[in-house]
C-alpha cells in the first residue's frame, strides 16, 4: 500500500505540475488544426477518425477556445496512462516493478510531450494500454467467460477513433491467443466474437464517412505510409527511423528496452507474460520498421509498441537493479538525461534560465509566434478594410498556418456555415481536411430571380460563386518567392501589403509576407 500511495501522490504532483504548463506557449499547428475539427464534428476526418475532435470539443466546451481548453485531457491521459501501466505491472511483477515503470514512463521525452499536446497519441496510448490491461483480464480467468471481452472491443474500438493504428492491437491480440495452447480454445467460445462485433461497431462512422468521400483517408495513407512509391530498399531511412527513437525515448532509456526486448525473445515462447507482452508491441514495430525500409517513419508513429516493450523492460532489468550497483547508476542516468531530454521540447525557456545558449533552432519554436502573429495580421485586416471601406476574406498557403490564423483570430469571422475564418489557396487536390469544408471558390445555388453575376464561369447552370469581385489577404511564409499560381490567376491584382515578423530573443523566430488581392474572379475548370 505504501508503494501505491506513493505513486498516486507522484502522478497526482507531476500532472499537477503540467498542468501549469498548460497554457505557457502557443497551440502547436496539429492542435490548432483539430481544434478546428471540433468546431465542425464529423463521423471521421482527412486523416484521422473523430476521437480527439471530440475530446477537444469537450474540454473547449468546459474551459474556453483556449490554450488550456484545448490541451486540458493531455496531462489526465497521462495520469490515466501511468496509473493503469501501474496496476498492470503491479499484477505481472509486482509493486517495486510496478513503481519502476511509473518513473521511467515520465521519464520519457515523446511521453512527457503527449501530455502537454492534445494530439491523437495521448489519447491512442490511453486507449491501447486500457485495452491491454481489459484482454489481460480475459487471460486471468480463462476457459471461464469474461465481460472483459465486452470492454476489450470497446477499448480497441474508441482507440481505433482516436488513432486508426490502434485496430493493430487486434492482431497483438490474436497471435497472443494462438501461441499460448492454453487459449486457443478462446477462438472456439462467444467471447472472442462478440469482442470483435463490438469493435466493428466502432468501424461503422469512419467507413461510411469514407465511402462518401472517395475512400480518402486511405489514399492519404497510401501516400504518407510511401506506399504508392515502388518500393526500395533504402537502409539510410531505416536508420533515420531508429536513430529518430533514441532521441525521442532518450538515448539510454531506448537502448535499455531495445536490449530487454532482444534479450526475452527466447524466453518469451515458455513465459506466458512475456509472450502476452512481446506480441502487444510487435506487430506495431515491424510494421513501422517495415514501412521505413522504404521511407523513415516518424518516432511517434509506433509509440503503441513501447508501453508493452517497456513492461518487459522493466521486468528484465529490475533483477540485475537490485543486485548491481552499476546498473544502477546506469538507470539513474538514463533517468536524468531522459528528464534534461524532456525540458527543451517542452519550454526551452528553463534552459535560459540556467544559462544554456540555444543559438540554433529551437524546437519549442513550433509552439510559438502564432499568437504574436496573427494580432498583427488581424490589425493590418481592420486597417485596411477601414481605408478601403471593403471586407476582406484571408487566405493562407498552408493547411499549418491557416489553422492557427483561424485559433488566433479574435473576431472569427465566418461567410456562412461551416466556413473556416482562413481559407487555403484553391486547389482540385484534396489534400487535407479544407478541401471538405466550404471553400471560397465554389459555387452555391443562385436564390429564384438573382441576374447572373458578370464574367463569371460556372460549374452548374444555376451556380453562383459568393466571393466574386471581393478582395482577400493572402498570408505565406516569406520564404516563398512567387505567389502561387491560383492567387495570381483569380485576382486582378496580388500587391504585397506587409511584411509580419515575430522575433523572440533577438532571433527571427516566424516571418509572413501578406498580400492584398483584389477583385477574385472563379478559375475556369
């Protein structure tokens, strides 16, 4: 009991502590972008099932369109994350393992991220372990039947909204079941099948959204996985991907798992435990590793293989802990350097304060200047619209930048339902969720007995185009050059308005270049 009070005390602190961090630095442009989701809910997404647009429509609901409102279920998954790897590991191995695994868990650096950021992983890792935890269950108390199986494909199925990678955790589940001969006879009983109608259950919104919508999350997935590219042999890009893991899990903390999950491969087929937790973080790793032959996968991507890949690492290493004393002090290093890891991603600022020159880029950066930005951007709007006595709508070249233009926009003004408050640039590609969204270049059904606009090309005999002969502002990076071709083509004229540039520390940290575009008329098709 004492070990337990003493982790419910360290995760209550540590969340508690992040908890102020909350709203310290601007919305990281994933954020931004789900944000938006949640303002216009969907049975699926571009990219994503609804999951976190849900889970951010919620905390906004309670806490406002805010820094803390979006981020605010980060730092619980985490704390519901650390508590139920816990239990887990307190029923496997014991307390003292147990205890271990909370430490080491928020000793990690992409850990420490996903509880700051509201992204889909805090809320996939959540989902996946729950699940986990639920199928060990079943285990514990098999041939007899379980409503474990019940909650396992609720499980399964919520991560499955949140992160579609999480539908993985069913082949974990099944290869565990066919390995161990004790449960085979699982595929033979009602438990295992109603455990998979639950799950497709939770399939249903996603796929019918998707067959509305030319299948396009899995074409996206396709091009992000590089799988429409002929497939090649590139060892550099595996390399990036692994050599990525040492930097996101601290050098020290990712060879001690890499090592402990090597070393239980033999062992893992006559141990029961052990093979439940190689086969929960395998299918997840050999499929990302597989992927980045081809083209380096992103470290996070296969973060659903680590809570499992670090049980067994802690099971390995807790006996060889407690016996050396140089592994010991080789964990508390890896520990401490996870921890030094996890402050620069998180606030660089406490760096400075203790001196540390960051003259190169910061990666706290990407969580900064947006805020900044976008009030000297929505001031150059009211200006101009007070000199030109016209409205204007804003276009931004990214699907980034317009997402956290529409977040920071303190009057988000909107042409009509579902609009965003910044448009991307027209395009016939659908590369992101803007292109399912209202979008300045379309056309509407012309009202009974409204004349034809003039020098206007329509898609649809009864078409109508809103935005014909009105002006916008047109935001790029000021790295760009040229003005793409859409803007140059639509409006009459494309005259650089200003200049914007965010400096933090005497260092240019986010520079924009800002265009008044005049007079839009539609593109021909």
């Amino acid at each position: 009991m004492k070990i337990e009070r003493a982790v419910w005390f360290f995760v209550i602190a540590i969340t508690a502590v992040r908890f102020t961090l909350l709203a310290t630095t601007d919305l990281e442009f994933d954020e931004a972008h789900y944000w938006m989701w949640s303002q216009r809910l969907a049975p699926a997404y571009f990219s994503k099932g609804p999951g976190v647009a849900f889970a951010i429509r919620a905390s906004t609901m309670l806490f406002g369109a805010n820094e803390f409102g979006v981020r605010f279920f980060s730092p619980l998954l985490g704390a519901g994350t650390s508590l139920l790897l816990f239990y887990f590991a307190r029923k496997l191995f014991g307390g003292p393992a147990a205890c271990w695994t909370v430490i080491g868990l928020n000793a990690t650096p992409i850990f420490n991220l996903g509880t700051f950021l509201m992204t889909i992983d805090p809320l996939s890792v959540f989902f996946w372990v729950a699940a986990m935890f639920s199928f060990w269950r079943v285990v514990e108390v098999s041939p007899r039947f379980s409503w474990h199986w019940l909650l396992t494909g609720t499980l399964i199925g919520l991560g499955f909204l949140c992160k579609y990678t999480n539908a993985l955790e069913l082949v974990s589940l099944i290869t565990v079941l066919a390995l161990n001969p004790k449960l085979r006879p699982e595929f033979r009983r009602p438990g295992f099948y109603l455990m998979l109608a639950v799950f497709i259950g939770f399939c249903v919104p996603p796929f019918r959204w998707n067959a509305q919508h030319a299948w396009i999350t899995l074409a996206h997935l396709k091009a992000r996985g590089a799988i429409e590219q002929a497939f090649a042999i590139h060892p550099g890009e595996l390399l990036a991907f692994l050599g990525q893991h040492f930097l996101a899990y601290s050098p020290l903390i990712f060879l001690g798992i890499a090592w402990a999950v090597i070393a239980s491969w033999k062992r893992s087929r006559q141990q029961p435990r052990r093979l439940f937790l190689m086969w929960f973080g395998l299918p997840v790793f050999i499929f990302y590793t597989l992927l980045s032959i081809n083209k380096a996968a992103a470290p996070n991507w296969d973060a659903l293989a680590f809570p499992s890949f670090g049980l067994l690492a802690i099971a390995f290493w807790h006996e060889r802990l407690e016996t050396n004393r140089a592994w010991r002090l080789a964990a508390a290093c890896a520990l401490a350097i996870g921890l030094l890891m996890s402050l620069p991603t998180l606030d660089s600022d406490i760096l400075r304060t203790f001196g540390v020159d960051i003259s190169r880029r910061d990666p706290a950066d990407r969580m900064r200047g947006w805020k900044s930005a976008t009030t000297a951007l929505e001031k150059l709007r009211n200006d101009l619209e007070a000199r030109n006595k016209e409205q204007l709508f804003l276009i931004a070249d990214e699907r980034d930048r317009a997402s956290e233009i529409s977040f920071y926009l303190r009057e988000k003004r909107v042409e009509g339902p579902g609009h965003p408050p910044c448009y991307l640039v027209e395009s016939q590609d659908m590369a992101n969720q803007f292109s399912f969204w209202p979008r300045y270049d379309e056309f509407v059904e012309r009202p009974v007995g409204t004349p034809s606009p003039n020098q206007q090309t329509y898609t649809e005999e009864s078409g109508v185009n809103l935005f014909t002969g009105r002006s916008a502002l047109y935001v790029q990076d000021a790295g760009r050059k040229m003005v793409p071709h859409n803007i140059r083509a639509a409006f009459t004229s494309a005259d650089r308005a200003a200049q914007i540039e965010v400096r933090r520390f005497g260092k240019i940290i986010r520079t924009w270049d800002v265009y008044l575009c005049r007079n839009y008329r539609t593109l021909p098709l």
